[in-house]
C-alpha cells in the first residue's frame, strides 16, 4: 500500500492543487430553493414599504385591535332559532352548490382529458373554462351573480358552483388522464361509442377519485359559504355584515363563535372520516369486503346495498337543497336582462393604471403575508409536530390554538382590522398574515411528522444535541416540504387577497366592487383578465418550482 501510494505521488502533478473538502455539486434544487428564498425576502421587504409597515405602526394596529376586541366581550348570541336557519342556509348553499359543480364537472373533465379523442379546439376551450373558474375567487363570482338574481342564496350557490368547477373539473381531468388507457381500448374495439366508453368504462374507474374531490370540496364550500353573505349571498355571513354594519360588535362577536364552532365541527368530521378510512386501508386484504374480494360476484350484499343507499341519500340531500334555493324559470328568466347587459358591457375590457395598481397591491399583500406567515407557521409547527416536539402538553395547547385560528375565515379577520385599523392594506395585511401562519403550520407539522426518523434518530443515539440531530437530520429532509408548502399557502393568498378589499382592506377587492355597483362591467372585465393571468402564472411558477424541488 505504501509503494503504490508512492507510485502515485510521484507521477501526481507537480502544480495540481491541493485536496480540498469535499463539497456536494451545486444542483438545479439548490438553486431554485436559493432563488424561491430571496425572492420571498425581497418581496416582503417591498410589502413592507408598499403598506407603510414599521414596528410603531405594527405595535400602534395591534393595539387598536385589541381594543377592539375588549368591546366585543362578551360576546352576545343571537337567538336560536335564527342562528340555526343561517347555519342550514349556510349548509344548504354549500351543498347546491358543490352539486352542481359535481355534475358540470364530468363532461368538461372529459372534454378537457388528453388521453380522450376529441378536437383539440374543444379540448382547449374546456382548458380554459377550468383555469377561469379556478383562477376567480368564490366572493367574485358572488359579487356577479347577486347582480344579476339579486340578493339570496341562489347568488352564493350559483358562485361556489362555478368557482368549484376548476378544482373538481381538474382533478378529475388528472385522474382520467392517468387511468389505464388498455381497458377503454378494448371497449372501444369492440364497436362501442364514446359515450359508452366514458360511462361504462372509465367513469367507473375514476369514480373513487371524483368522490374525494367533491367531499373535499364541500369541506372548502361549507367555509366559503359561510361568508358569502358580506356581499348578500346569503347564509350566516349576513348577520355578520348586519352587526358589523350597525357597530354591534358582541352580536358580530357571538356570530363568529357560532362560524368557529361550525367549522371546527366540520373538521373533526372530517378527522374522523379520514382516520377511518385509513384503518381500513392499513387493515390488509383480509379487511376488504367481500364484493371487493370477488370482484367476478356482481350481486348485491351488504357494503353494496350502504354504497347505493349513500348515493341516494346524497341526491336527495341534493335535490332538496337546491329546491330551497327556490331556482323557479321565470326567476332565472328574470335574471337574463341583467345578465346581457354585464357580459355585452365587458367588451372591450378597459385596462387602466388603477386596475394594474389595485392588483399588484393585492400581489404585494399575499406573497408578503405568506412569507411572514410560512415563517410563523414553521416556528408553530416545530412547536407541535411529535417529532421535534419540546414538550407534549405545549404541543397539544399550540395544536388546539393553531386549529382555532385556521377556522376563523379570511375575511372575517379582514372585517375585524378594517373596523380598528381603518380602510387601507395594512389591515389586509394582518389579517392574512395570520390566516398564512396557521394554514402554514398546519401544513409544516403534517410534513414533518412524516419524514423518515431513521437519520434524527441514528444522529440522537450518537450523542448529538436536540438543535444538531434537527439540523442534521430533519431540516436536510424537510426543504423540500417547506418551499412546495410555502408556494402553496402564498398562491391560496393572491386568491383570498383579491376579494379582501370588498371590505376595504387593500387590494384590488373594492376596485371590482365599485365597478359592478357603477354597472362599469368593462371595469370588471379587465379586472377578472389580469387576475386570471396573474393567478395562472403564479400557479405555473409553482408548478415549475416543485418540479425540481419535489
């Protein structure tokens, strides 16, 4: 060994520069994850200057906050029977709405589909009905529609649908495009037509895919729904704007106890059907019913007979809903000369520097918050996940407090700074400051209670310290997560900082509401275009970034 090392110091360079530490290879991730940092950096520093935002200011709104909150304590509940007709209305709005999105969703799912033959211009104009109806915010579609039927349910049902249909529409559209294509093929050898194929063919092997998007987004609804109101769309938001408008702020106080408690009720539902569906799918094959085990047995048995009686209930649950909406076509007919006049006012779009202005203010508002946010809400999850955890019983305090500020809506946080702060972004600011810091650190303790224990817990049996076997054996795992999260906290900010300023807290919000109430639709136009691109172009971005980084 010796001789051959000396072999090769003698034929070694005598110039060749002197071993170093060895350094991994500056990657595409590294880059990216370096770019996506400085940019969140710069752009919160813009935000700050954009709003005005300084320590004294900070210290100077939080205060006014608080005082307001010391005025609407206690707070004063109205009475029952009238809270439990919003919180149905609530429901029922949800419902319709989620619906409809459901059944419009099919056709343009497959309309939309690569893998489905078809004309490309078709393909193409379902593309970017679903980027559109994506891309607009429920509260937008609210404004529109409560112009056109008036005030009401009907209005908020009519805009969840449409906004629903971008998500529903897209996911069903991933599913369709990743099924196996060789089933549909053979059905389609066989002489049988599209219609057929797609009905009997590849609708049932999406099915389970379809049914998670509409649970999942009535979940979504049922929190929209419940602050449609603010622009009279019905459900229990009205009776917010009414208290806030009449400055009686324990009546708004005791409303949003009641909305708080309706969504966490929705969410525990929602923990407790996912954690049983998750026993039922670490339970092993031995756990399958027996319609799943024979699959050749096409007669009715028991789970068969629960899926056919829930799909039922589910229509008529349905169908009753949107009777309640009262949907009669003379009212809809009624609809249409209000209806004409908005869509022949928006052409041609009038693009102004005010329109520009009001959205890159509401661009400024929402990635600034989620940087604050994703930052807050990391320093909340290391506070909560299992895995790092300090202490258990703080853990659990944090987790509780964290699920209690992610179920208070957006706006009615924007409602509440706007009445202490006054009208302008700062209040916009803080109120998605804090709904990005607990939707963040929801996201962050999910990510990190799932990374792999192996190398956190190889570098603790060493001897390393708490802060070490962190930086050594989880952070390196967790940046990825992070950075994907983080993007996707700040592109549901630009969403909720659109419509924010419906209510004055900044943005280009009251710009769109201002424009509709002028019947200046060619206003709105140019409003909904460069939302739409700005939206789209975020979400591209993203797309991009955790393609290298994921």
């Amino acid at each position: 060994m010796v001789i051959g090392t000396e072999r090769r110091a003698a034929h070694a360079p005598e110039n060749a520069p002197a071993a170093g530490p060895l350094r991994p290879p500056l990657g595409a991730r590294t880059v990216v994850a370096a770019g996506l940092l400085t940019a969140a950096v710069t752009v919160t520093c813009v935000t700050f200057w954009w709003i005005g935002l300084s320590p004294s200011t900070l210290a100077a709104g939080l205060g006014d906050a608080r005082r307001l909150l010391e005025r609407m304590l206690p707070p004063e509940f109205p009475a029952a029977g009238d809270i439990a007709a919003l919180i149905v209305e609530t429901l029922l709005i949800a419902v319709a709405g989620t619906g409809l999105a459901a059944a419009a969703s099919v056709p343009l799912a497959f309309a939309a589909a690569r893998t489905r033959p078809g004309r490309s211009w078709t393909r193409s104009a379902a593309r970017l009905v679903i980027v559109l109806t994506r891309a607009v915010p429920t509260l937008v579609f609210a404004i529109l529609f409560v112009r056109a039927f008036g005030l009401g349910p009907l209005a908020g049902a009519l805009a969840v649908a449409v906004h629903s249909v971008g998500m529903i529409a897209k996911l069903l559209t991933d599913a369709i495009e990743e099924a196996d294509p060789l089933p549909a093929e053979a059905v389609r050898a066989c002489g049988a037509r599209e219609t057929q194929v797609a009905l009997s063919n590849v609708l049932p092997r999406v099915l389970p895919a379809f049914v998670a998007a509409v649970l999942y987004r009535l979940d979504i609804n049922i929190r929209a729904s419940s602050v449609l109101g603010v622009v009279g769309a019905g459900g229990i938001g009205v009776a917010l704007q009414t208290a806030l408008g009449s400055l009686n702020y324990r009546r708004a106080a005791g409303i949003i106890c009641v909305i708080i408690v309706l969504i966490l009720l929705l969410e525990l539902l929602s923990v407790v059907i996912g954690r049983r569906s998750g026993q039922d799918r670490s339970a092993g094959p031995a756990a399958l019913p027996a319609s799943a085990r024979a699959r050749h047995d096409v007669g009715w048995d028991r789970h068969r007979a629960l899926r056919f009686a829930g799909a039922g209930t589910a229509v008529v649950i349905f169908l009753a809903a949107l009777w309640s909406l009262d949907p009669r076509p003379d009212r809809l007919a009624d609809a249409w000369p209000n209806t004409r006049e908005m869509l022949t006012g928006m052409w041609p779009p009038a693009f102004s520097a005010e329109v520009f202005t009001g959205v890159l203010e509401s661009l400024l508002i929402a990635l600034g918050a989620a940087s604050v946010g994703a930052l807050g809400g990391l320093a909340l999850a290391l506070l909560t996940a299992g895995n790092v955890a300090p202490w258990r019983p703080l853990a659990a305090i944090v987790r509780v407090l964290v699920v209690v500020v992610r179920g208070i809506p957006d706006l009615v946080y924007a409602l509440l700074f706007v009445a202490a702060l006054g009208l302008g972004p700062f209040a916009g600011f803080l109120a998605l400051w804090i709904s990005c810091t607990a939707l963040a650190a929801k996201f962050f303790t999910d990510a990190l209670e799932r990374l792999d224990p192996v190398p956190h817990e190889a570098l603790t049996s060493v001897g390393a310290t708490r802060p070490q076997a962190f930086a050594g054996g989880i952070w390196p795992q967790f940046v990825p997560s992070f950075i994907g999260n983080g993007l996707f906290v700040a592109d549901l900010a630009l969403r909720e900082s659109i419509v924010l300023g419906v209510v004055g807290a900044g943005g280009v919000g009251y710009l769109m509401q201002e424009s509709i109430a002028t019947l200046r639709y060619d206003v709105t136009c140019a409003i909904v275009i460069v939302i739409t691109v700005v939206v789209y172009g975020i979400e591209t971005l993203a797309r991009l970034a955790r393609r290298h980084l994921l």
